[in-house]
C-alpha cells in the first residue's frame, strides 16, 4: 500500500511540474510571437533600405559609363 500511494502522488507531482512548464512556455511563446512581428516591419524597412542602395548603385554604373563616354 505504502508504494502504491507514492506512485500516485510522483506521477501527479510530474504532471503538475509539466502544467506548469507548459504554461510559462505558451507565455514565452506569445512575447516570442509579438517580437517575430515587430522582427518582421524591421525586416521590410531594411528590405526597402537594401532596393534604395541598390537602385543608387545602378546609378552610380550608370554615371560611370557616362563618364567614359564624355571622355
């Protein structure tokens, strides 16, 4: 009888222990869903930022042949 009531108890004791892991992990995982979303307008200004340089690029290739051709 003595280890009959203490499987019980261990098993409620594990299932308690992963309630409440599971429960502060679906917390981390809402802020980790809030910060992917502010991740995702950082990465679409940058994205912006990258076709500017690269538009200003093609500029300055295109001055360069400008140039040689005043030459």
């Amino acid at each position: 009888m003595k280890k009959w009531s203490t499987r019980p108890s261990g098993r409620s004791w594990q299932s308690f222990r992963r309630g409440s892991i599971q429960g502060t992990g679906n917390r981390e995982q809402g802020t980790g869903n809030r910060e992917q979303v502010t991740g995702n307008k950082q990465r679409t200004t940058s994205n912006e930022q990258r076709t500017t340089n690269h538009e200003q690029r093609t500029t300055n290739h295109e001055q360069r042949i400008w140039n040689t051709h005043l030459k």
